[in-house]
C-alpha cells in the first residue's frame, strides 16, 4: 500500500484545520502557506473533503473551511479512505465485487486479508486529535 500525495495532504489540512478550530473559518491561502501547498492542488483536496462533509465551507469575506465534527471524531482511516478509495494492498481486495477468478485456489489471499485487516485496524484506531496532541517524534530518546 502507498499512500498518495493527496492523501498524506488531506492528513496535513484535516490537522491543519484541527489545530486552528477556534479562529472559525480558515481561508485556503492560509492553509497553504502554512502547509507549503499550492492552493490549487489543495482546492482539489478540499473539495473531495467537502463532497465526504469532513468539511464545511463558506464564501465571501471571513470565508474559508472548517472541521464539521471534533477532531476525536475523525479516524486516519476514514480520511484516508476518502482520498485513496481504498487502503487494499492488492487489487483483488480493493473491488467491491469478489470477482477473482483465482480465489477458490488462491494460497495467499488469506495472508493479504489478514494485512488488509491490520491497516484499517490500525488506521481506524488513531483519530486526528491523536496526532493534534501527540509527544512531538524524536523526543522519546533515553540512555
């Protein structure tokens, strides 16, 4: 599984967001300039984030976006789900349908099942306020 630019760019803006939630609505220029995004590729994001209602947003004058829930209540896996439409880590997992044909004599779709199971358990049990208020990384170190 890789996770694409535009996913691991949602992550950013959703966090973004989060840790700017009491300013109200965010203007876009501001996110980006902060994230070191181009506006335009994150236009593009935002708006999958909207369509999903990860997001709202307002036009005009004091416009911009925000969270449409808290922070706690956004799991890294549904967010990703929205950008990457599937975390499968092949692609016989990724359709709705089962519609393998090798399956019935498949020696390794269970392993595959299994690891498909540990990412979305994984990325299903951290929220982003999890990573809005985790220990900065690297600061765990002790001799």
């Amino acid at each position: 599984m890789l996770v694409s630019t535009k996913g691991r760019y949602a992550l950013r803006i959703m966090i973004d967001l989060a840790e700017h939630q009491a300013e109200d609505y965010i203007p876009l220029k501001d996110i980006a300039r902060r994230q070191e995004i181009s506006e335009k590729y994150l236009e593009a994001v935002i708006k999958l984030l909207v369509k999903n209602k990860f997001l709202t947003g307002l036009r005009g004058k004091g416009g911009g976006y925000r969270l449409t829930k808290s922070p706690d209540q956004y799991t890294i896996g549904s967010i990703l789900q929205v950008t990457e439409n599937s975390l499968a880590p092949v692609s016989c997992l990724a359709s709705p349908q089962d519609t393998c044909p090798r399956k019935p004599f498949c020696k390794t779709l269970g392993m595959w099942q299994g690891l498909y199971r540990v990412i979305n358990d994984h990325l299903d049990n951290i929220t982003l306020a999890d990573l809005l208020y985790q220990e900065d990384p690297g600061d765990d170190y002790v001799i």
